[in-house]
C-alpha cells in the first residue's frame, strides 16, 4: 500500500524534473562557429561542382551496365563484342540519351580480349569535352576523371 502512495507522489515528480531538464535554453553559438553566408558565386561554383559529379556518377553506371551487358553477350556468343553499337543493336544494352549526350561510349580491346571500358566527355558536360571515366575489367575498378 505504502509503495502504491510513494509512487503516486514520485512518478508526476520525476516525470516533470524530467520534462524541465529537456527544456533548457540552446547554447548560443560563438562567433566562430557561425559560418559565413556563401557568396552567389561560391553557391553556384558548388552547384556546378554537384553536378559534375552527378555526371561522372551517371557514367560510372552506365559503364558498370556496359560490363554486364559485355558478359551476357559472351555467354551467348562466345566472344566479346566489337562494340557499344553492337551490344546496342542486339538488345544486350540501352544507355539513355541524356547520358550520350553527356558522354560518348566505348570498348577498349587488346585483341579479342576487353580491358577497358571508356566514357569521354561531350562538350554537353558541365566541365567540358574531353574528361575520360576508365572501367578497367581486370582490376573492376574505375580511374580516371572524378577519381
């Protein structure tokens, strides 16, 4: 009976102590942990550093489809094939048209072997024509731009 009272008169006590510790005032932030506001110009430099990024991410998918792609192909016909156009046109492969106006695919080979599989940037690209994502099909790894 005792424990019964003690409860009643201890639980609503405990439960407003603990009610009234969560509610204390926030810290206020020294001067040097507030950050300055980015300029216009830093906004955009990591808005267009984003999507950058984006693309190579996009191209690293597209090249990691195209090896999949690769090895049914060789399953099905016992040899690698002679190119993108190829996996393509045989339904093995389908890479959306933004991303080949982003980058430009291809197979690298070394006889009947496939070593690399590559993505060049178009002048579509946010930093520009030129940039190569490497697949390497050996180490499956990528390098090249964005590493």
């Amino acid at each position: 009976m005792k424990s019964h009272y003690l409860l009643s008169i201890l639980l609503p006590a405990l439960l407003v102590i603990s009610f009234l510790s969560s509610c204390q005032p926030a810290k206020k932030e020294s001067a040097k942990e507030v950050k300055p506001v980015p300029t216009a110009k830093e906004d955009m430099s990591t808005v267009l550093d984003s999507l950058a990024a984006s693309q190579v991410e996009e191209a690293q998918a597209a090249l990691r489809t195209t090896f999949n792609a690769v090895r049914f192909y060789r399953a099905d016909h016992t040899k690698v094939p002679a190119s993108i156009e190829e996996l393509e046109e045989q339904e093995y492969l389908f890479i959306d048209e933004e991303s080949k106006q982003i980058w430009t695919f291809s197979l690298v080979l070394a006889g009947d072997s496939l070593m690399t599989i590559k993505a060049v940037s178009t002048t579509e690209m946010e930093d520009g024509a030129g940039h190569e994502v490497l697949f390497d099909v050996r180490t499956l790894r990528f390098s090249g731009y964005g590493d």
